[in-house]
C-alpha cells in the first residue's frame, strides 16, 4: 500500500541521497513533490477501481484530506525553519528519522 502512495521516495530514497552528499535541503523539496505526485496519482487509481470494483476500495477521504493537510504545514514550516537549522543536524535528525522509520518497520514484521 506504501508504494501505491509514494511513501518509498521519502523514507527510503531520501536518506540514500543525502548519504550520497547531496544537500537535504535539495533532496526534500523533490522528494515532497515526487510524494505528492504518486500520492494523487494513487488515490485517483482507487477511485478508478472504486468504479469498477465490487467492495469498498475507495480512499477514505477524511484520513487523507488530513494528513495532506498536515503535509502541506509540515512543508511550509520546514521550508521556513531549514534555512535557520544547520545542515549537519537536519543530516542527523534525517538518519534518526530513518533508523527510526526501520525499526518500526522490523517491530510489525516480526511481531
């Protein structure tokens, strides 16, 4: 479902490329947007399969108006505050982030 809504571009790619070298603050703006891409282009497929799809396979519109919404003001506030933070804690906070990300993972498959 993760790769249905873009989810890998940010919590996989990302760290890769900042790893790599380049700057956070040029891989964020891209992943966001590539995110959002594959996010509409997602939920339209869903409301496609909705149409022709016996069961309910729709997108469950309140969830995602929300967390679109909370995406929109987290990418504001990010864009705003990145200038101000220095690129070897966001370096950190990003790898924290990712680890963080891998660990939740492993505990649902393994649980």
């Amino acid at each position: 479902m993760g790769g249905v809504y873009g989810i890998g571009g940010g919590s996989i790619l990302s760290p890769l490329l900042v790893a790599g070298g380049l700057s956070v603050a040029v891989v964020a703006p891209s992943a966001l947007a590539c995110t959002w891409v594959t996010s509409v282009i997602g939920a339209l497929g869903f409301v496609a399969l909705s149409l022709v799809a016996s069961g309910a396979v729709a997108p469950a519109w309140g969830i995602g108006l929300a967390c679109g919404a909370g995406g929109l003001a987290g990418g504001y506030l990010g864009a705003a505050l990145q200038p101000r933070i220095p690129e070897g804690i966001l370096r950190q906070a990003l790898g924290v982030a990712a680890v963080g990300i891998a660990a939740a993972y492993a505990v649902q498959v393994f649980s």
